[in-house]
C-alpha cells in the first residue's frame, strides 16, 4: 500500500510547469511572477491540498496563520461552564473570513501553559495568543512581551501604556452593580462563593465586598475562594448556609457555582428567595433554566471573544502595542432567585 504524503511545492511546479522559486513567489504573494502565473498556482495548490510547513515558513519570516489560546482551568469545569464555549465562538467569528485557524489547549498548571507559549513561538506555530484570567505581576505576560509575541487580554481594566491591549470589562463596577441591587433590598449580611483568588477579576471582587463591609453599609460581608467546580461550590454553600447566623444573600462567581448553591439550598430546605437571595456573577441558558432562575449580571461573551480576536488580528500588524478596547455592557438581569431580606433577617436573626 502506498501511504500518503504531503504535497511540497516541487509537486505544484512540476504540476504548473514553473520552476520551484516561481511557486514559492507566487504562494507568498511576493513579486517575481506575473498574476497570471500567480492565480495558476494558487489554484493548482488548492487542488493538491497543499498546506504550508510552519518551519519552512518560519525561515521565510512568513505567517503561521494561527493564532492561539490556552485555557488553564480544571478539565472537568470547562464542559459545564458556558462562558469558555461563547469566548470561543466569539474569537471563530472574529477570525471568519482571514483564513487564520486557532490553536486551543487546555493546560494542567502554570508551567505547562508557559511551557506552549515558549514552544509555539519557537516552532513558529501561531502569530500571537489572547490570553485571559490575567493575574497581577503576571508572568505570562512577562514572558510574552520577553518572545516579543503579539498579545490580547481579556481582562478586568486597559492595559498601561505600552503594553498587551486589554479587551476589558470593569468587575469593580460589576460588583458594585449586584452589591447595591442586594442592599436596596435590605440585604445587610451577604457572602460571596468566590473564584481563585489570584486572577485579577476575582481579586477585584472580593475586594469590592469587603469595601462594601468597610463602610459600614453590611453588617456582614465574607468571600469564599474556590476552584470554580460544582462541588466546591455547594461545598461553600453549604458551610454558609450551616451557619448559626446566616447570610441573607449569597453572590456566586460564575453560572455553575450558582446552581450547585441553589441545588443546596434546596437539600436542606432553604427557601430561595424568601430566606436567602442568590445573584450570579455570569449568566447562561442553565440558570435561566433552573428553578428558580437565577439573577445575574449579563455579557455578551461570545461579543467579548470576537472583539478579542479582531483586536489580535490588527495588533499582529501593528508596531507597537494597540490600545485598549472596550467589551460589551453588563446588565443585571433580575429574575426569581432575588427578593427583599426576609423579615426575620433584617433585625439579625437567622438561624
């Protein structure tokens, strides 16, 4: 049997009848051939199926065309958190029609998403990143601005001058907007199932929280960290919700913590809202879904990705660091899962 092999541009002068540097011309749209010598082998290429070697590539100082994006997140949370699915599709639609693909990987640890930086810029194998969960002194961006690889955030404010553009979204604001809903309705002792702590949009939230307990406007206000899973999340809830005096109202930082939380509640007959209000950081179909639906704060992720990605294609051209761009509006959508403090909780009893 005659195993298949990788169409080389011999293959394609060969096929065209041109010698070897005609093609290499033609296919990086490099002067030295005519246009019509140029459209016969690009469509003789396309025939062949040929694809582009990316070292061979990298010599040339030619594009990978690709881009990547690494996730570095518990596998077992990203098939249950829509957030990343609507990220995604929103970089595919920012990247529709520049024929640039997109290299995904989901990293174990710090070190192996340091480790794909290093080797896909090495091996010439994507032309830039968008990186998220940015942290503060963040060493990923150390090292990308070190390789000198074209960078996007997404992130929680712009960027300083001068360095990777952010495509942000103010979670200080984010968390102010569900802290004052919640007090105008009389909420005075809240908790909030938190992220991990080291990304700068959770940091961000628990530090509004406890400015929140600072000034004197709640009685009671504490942030719980977790790994953003199901079971860390009702874990939490479940501590909170044990507690001699309880909370009145539990913040949760992403969709899934919010279900599992409200799942609690209902195991140990906890009625949502009448005896604690649940308000969701993200939103999606599930909590909408779920009953009762859940009040959260409302993005357009799959905006967010696009806007990320167009941003990532014009810095790959720029020569110096983009601005930082704006992502699309919150809003708080209220729905059944919040109401005003129960009776009993607003004078400080809650068993």
């Amino acid at each position: 049997m005659v195993k298949n092999r990788r169409t080389t541009i011999a293959d394609i002068a060969a096929r065209a009848g041109v010698s070897i540097s005609a093609v290499s011309f033609a296919l990086n749209d490099r002067p030295g051939v005519s246009d019509d010598t140029r459209r016969r082998v690009q469509e003789i290429a396309r025939a062949l199926d040929w694809q582009p070697h990316s070292a061979a590539r990298a010599l040339g100082g030619a594009r990978a065309g690709s881009i990547g994006f690494v996730l570095n997140r518990p596998a077992r949370t990203l098939g249950t958190e829509s957030f990343f699915g609507d990220l995604i599709s929103g970089i595919q639609l920012g990247l529709a029609g520049s024929h640039v693909g997109m290299n995904l990987l989901v990293a174990r640890d710090a070190d192996e998403e340091l480790a794909t930086y290093r080797d896909w810029w090495r091996g010439h194998r994507v032309d830039g990143v968008i990186l998220i969960d940015p942290r503060r002194e963040d060493p990923r961006l150390t090292l990308l601005a070190e390789l000198g690889m074209p960078t996007v955030v997404v992130g929680s404010h712009p960027s300083p001058a001068g360095t990777a553009p952010t495509v942000w979204i103010d979670d200080s604001d984010a968390a102010d907007t569900v802290l004052r809903y919640l007090h105008a309705l009389g909420h005075r002792r809240i908790a909030h199932v938190a992220g991990r702590p080291e990304f700068e949009h959770t940091a961000m939230r628990i530090e509004r929280v406890r400015a929140f307990a600072a000034s004197g406007e709640f009685d009671d206000a504490a942030s719980v960290p977790t790994d953003y899973s199901a079971e860390a999340g009702a874990a939490a809830t479940r501590a909170l919700l044990s507690r001699q005096v309880r909370p009145t109202a539990i913040v949760y930082d992403n969709d899934v913590l919010a279900v599992a939380g409200l799942g609690v509640a209902s195991e140990m007959g906890v009625q949502v809202p009448g005896e604690v209000s649940i308000v969701s950081f993200d939103d999606s179909a599930m909590i909408r879904l779920v009953r009762p639906s859940i009040t959260s704060l409302t993005r357009d992720t799959v905006d967010l990705g696009q806007r990320a990605a167009t941003l990532l294609r014009a810095q790959i051209d720029a020569d110096a660091p983009l601005p930082s761009l704006a992502g699309p509006a919150l809003t708080l959508s209220v729905r059944e899962s919040t109401g005003p403090v129960p009776r009993s909780g607003a004078a400080g009893g809650v068993r």
